[in-house]
C-alpha cells in the first residue's frame, strides 16, 4: 500500500473567511474567544501569529479583519473534498481535523505515475482555494507525519526510506501543526509563546 496524506494546514481560515489568501491582513478568532487561531499570510508578515490575544493583535494591525472559527463548517468541508477526493481513489479517509488520507497505490498508473497523480491532485486543491501539503509514505501515519512536518520531498517507497526520511526532521525545529494535537492544548501552547516541538521539550 503506498498513502497520500493530504494536509491543510489554513483549512479553518479558508473555510471561515473565504479571504483567507487576500493581500488583507486576516485573522481567525479562537474558538474560545480573545485569541487567534490563525493568520493569513500578509497578518503573519506583520508580526499577528496564533495564541496572541485579540487585543494586541488590533493594537499592532489596526486594520485587521477578525472572522469567527466555525468548527462545524471545517469538518464539513474536509468531508466535500473527501468526496472530491474520490475521484482518485476509492480509499478515502478523514484524519481531522485538517487531513485526509488517500491509498494511492492502484492509482498512481492510472493517472501516468505517482508525479503526475500528486500534480493533479495539487492543481485540484489550489483551485479549490485551499492550501495544502503533500506527502506519501508506505504507512498512513507516516505520510501525515511528513504532510505536517512539509517535508513532501520526502516521497517514501520503502519503510526504512520512510524511518531514515522521518529522522532527518529536527525535533527541534519541527512546528507544533506537525503533531495532531487537540485544539485547545495547540491553543494553550501558542499562547505560551510556543511554536516548536523543541521549545516545548
């Protein structure tokens, strides 16, 4: 079996406020109010990252939209694009709460190789307006490891390509978004000031 993950690290953003890649600094309000929980990109650029509280956020953008997380309309869009998705494959899976998961074995010769499937599969979600990151790895936790991690270079045939692959990503500098953390402790951490697994060791 060989497994696609496809994860999408701003789906909360891109769901919520379809904006989510404007040149507008534009932040996603945490589900338990007074922070954020994520960013677009020109917001990022001027210094708002997730976990910071609402009101420093406006004191340092003063421009700044702030749109509401919606939870349940998150989860269903991950279930349209798994949907979508089934064009592909017929082995489709949700791994919430912002991937999905693809057996892609079958497929990759029926779409001219596993290059020319994943081109697909990319140029399909950059129309869709969602950001994503790619990966495949011989074991669905370890393509969702490397999704996360953005190491999709890392395209797996074997497990121990997969183990010696997983073990060039420092532990140090690996985000938080690389572990399936539950929101409410991502939320905690950030808001520590934490961004890395190692700052958290």
């Amino acid at each position: 079996m060989m497994w696609l993950s496809i994860y999408l690290p701003r789906l909360a953003l891109e769901v919520s406020a379809r904006g989510g890649r404007s040149d507008r600094p534009v932040a996603l309000e945490a589900a338990e109010r007074g922070t954020l929980f994520s960013c677009n990109e020109a917001a990022s650029a001027r210094g708002l990252h997730p976990g910071l509280s609402l009101s420093a956020a406006f004191a340092i953008v003063g421009d700044l939209c702030v749109v509401r997380r919606d939870e349940a309309a998150e989860h269903s869009a991950l279930k349209a694009l798994a949907a979508w998705a089934g064009q592909f494959t017929s082995m489709v899976s949700l791994a919430p709460p912002q991937s999905l998961l693809l057996e892609i074995r079958g497929s990759e010769r029926l779409f001219g190789g596993r290059a020319s499937l994943l081109a697909r599969v990319r140029a399909g979600l950059d129309g869709l307006g969602y950001t994503t990151r790619l990966a495949v790895a011989p074991t669905p936790l370890g393509a969702e490891l490397l999704a996360r991690a953005g190491r999709g270079r890392g395209l797996t045939a074997s497990r121990s390509r997969l183990i010696e692959e997983l073990s060039k990503i420092p532990l140090e500098a690996m985000p938080l978004e690389a572990m399936p953390l539950e929101a409410r402790v991502m939320a905690e951490l950030r808001g520590m000031g934490l961004r890395t697994l190692g700052k958290v060791r």
